[in-house]
C-alpha cells in the first residue's frame, strides 16, 4: 500500500518529468527552426574578404598600366582577373592618401561598407592592405558612369533621353536613400557625383566609392562643386546626409541641362533660370523640349530644393526618393 507522502512524491516526479519532456521537445523544433548553419552563413556575409597583396598584384599584372580602367580623386582602378577566373575592378588608393591615413581603421571601415547590397549599389567584394598599399576590391561592371553619358559620350545616338534620364535620377536616389536609411550604421557618400554613378545597359543606376570620405577629407579637387559651402566650415561642416542631398541636387542639374558642374557655376546659373520658370533656357538644348513638361518641371523644383536650402531646410533624401519614384512611375512605366 501506498502511503499519501509516496503518492505525492511520485506524482511529483511525473510531473517534472513532463515538463522536461515539454522543454526537450520546445527546444528541439527551436534549434530547427534557426540551425547553427544559417549563423555561420550571416557571419560569412557579414564579413567581406581579405586578399593578400601578392594575389592582386598578379591579378593586375603588376598594376600594370594597360589595366586602368578608370582614375579618380582617391585612386586608380584596374581590371583585375582573380585565381578562380573572377573578373574584379581593383581601386588602388593614392599612395600620399595611404600615408595620411595610416591608422585610420581601413580594415573595419571595409567591412562595415561590404554590408550594403541594394540594387542600386555597386558591392564591394573585399580589400587588401599591406605597408604603403590601401586595395578596395569592387564587383566588376561593364558600365559607363553617368558623367560620361551626358559629357564625353560624342555618339548623339546613344544620347539620354528624358525618360532615361529621370529613370536614373530615380534610381541613384534609391540608392542613396539605401545608405541613408537602411544600413546599420548609416552610411554618409561624402563625394556624390555623377562620376559616382555607373549606368548598366538598362540605364539603372548604380552608386559607387561610398562611404571613403575618410580617406581624403580636406581634399578640394574633385569634390568643390559637388558639396555644400557649410562643408568647408571648420566647425559644423564636413560630409553628412545634407550635404549628399545637395551633391544629388547637383546631378539633377547635370541631368536637367547636360552641362557639366564646374566648381559650383551651373548651380549659381541653373537657380535663378529655375525660380523664374524659364525652363527654355535650362533644359539640355541636345533633346526636344517634351510635350508633357510637368514632369521635368517638377524635377527642376526637386534639384532647386536639394541646392538652394541651408543644411537644416533641405529635403532628405527620402523625401526626395519617394517623389522621383512617383515619377519614374509615371513617365517610365
């Protein structure tokens, strides 16, 4: 016979034996459901590669000259062929650059900026560093930037046209917008231009050398023009959101007139053609005027708000990606 303390006892027994199936099966179908694989998969994408110096000299051939595929205010690019036949644009940052950055934190700086994939940017696959060399290893696209499109591209038959034009506008505005708001932590450009844009055989754009501001931070060539005056201040200035939003308002301008930004001059002579409505005179005199303007227009007014507002009064970008979306809708669908 069982005494009252027994049964109580075995009853509390089975009980605990219960839950611990209960856990036991709660903790099985979880470990399922997020498998340490997927784990290793996000750590693996979280973290661009590191290539060794002697691998991209022998995919340059030694940086060789015949190489270049472009140069720019931070660097030389290369096409480079890496040992599993992967063709990738090698950007080789100045040497003087290097030197004045030594410490920096190029390593982390990368990796953060490996993150961002969005179709409207163009993805780093990695970087490499070795005494008096800074590498960034970029994804390889046969494209033309936008820069070349609208003033060295000589062909009138390859010339943008308007609904072309606004699909790009809308489409590097997306692409900051990516930088802006969607990665963690937010990426600034520091030196949005049109030569940063590349365009795909589609007329998508995509935006590139985010984010390396860093590497060349009081450097004037390349960049005036296509930054703000509050960006030269000594306190309160240097890149930020607001001064990306006026280098976009800048490549609006490009877009609109097709005239190159000369340290600052479209702007002061795009504005007041702008607040005087005399869209005749501004618009790219290759293209016919087209018969619905509204859109243009409308364009015009976007650029005038990126370039003539202080930093604390122009639009961000999301403001400014959600009306060009409206219209890439409108016009390009």
């Amino acid at each position: 016979m069982y005494s009252g303390d027994q049964i109580a006892y075995d009853f509390i027994l089975a009980l605990l034996l219960i839950i611990f199936i209960i856990l036991g099966l709660i903790l099985y179908f979880f470990c399922r459901k997020k498998p340490v694989e997927s784990e290793e998969t996000l750590s693996f994408k979280a973290s661009a590669p590191t290539y060794p110096l002697t691998d991209i000299d022998a995919a340059t051939d030694g940086f060789n000259h015949r190489r270049v595929i472009g140069k720019g205010r931070l660097g030389t690019v290369y096409a480079a062929l890496l040992p599993r036949e992967e063709l990738v644009a090698v950007k080789r940052i100045h040497p003087s650059l290097v030197l004045s950055n030594a410490g920096c934190g190029f390593s982390s700086i990368l990796k953060t900026l490996s993150l961002a994939q969005h179709p409207n940017i163009l993805p780093i696959l990695g970087f490499s560093q070795a005494p008096g060399e800074r590498i960034i290893v970029m994804e390889f696209v046969d494209m033309a930037s936008l820069d070349f499109h609208l003033h060295e591209n000589s062909d009138a038959g390859f010339l943008l046209d308007w609904s072309s034009r606004l699909r790009v506008a809308a489409g590097a505005a997306r692409g900051l917008e990516y930088l802006h708001e969607r990665m963690a932590p937010n990426v600034i450009h520091g030196c949005f231009k049109a030569s940063n844009i590349l365009l795909d055989v589609k007329f998508s754009a995509r935006v590139c050398d985010y984010g390396l501001s860093f590497l060349a931070p009081k450097e004037r060539r390349y960049v005036a023009g296509c930054v703000d005056e509050e960006y030269w201040r000594e306190i309160g200035g240097g890149p930020c959101k607001a001064s990306d939003v006026y280098g976009f308002g800048v490549v609006l301008l490009e877009l609109l007139t097709g005239r190159r930004n000369e340290e600052g001059l479209l702007v002061k002579w795009a504005l007041p053609l702008i607040k005087e409505n005399k869209f005749s005179e501004l618009l790219d005199a290759r293209l016919a005027i087209p018969s619905d303007t509204k859109p243009i227009i409308r364009l015009a007014k976007v650029a005038s708000a990126c370039i003539s507002n202080s930093r604390k009064s122009r639009p961000t970008i999301v403001q400014v990606a959600a009306i060009l979306n409206s219209l890439e809708a409108e016009v390009c669908a």
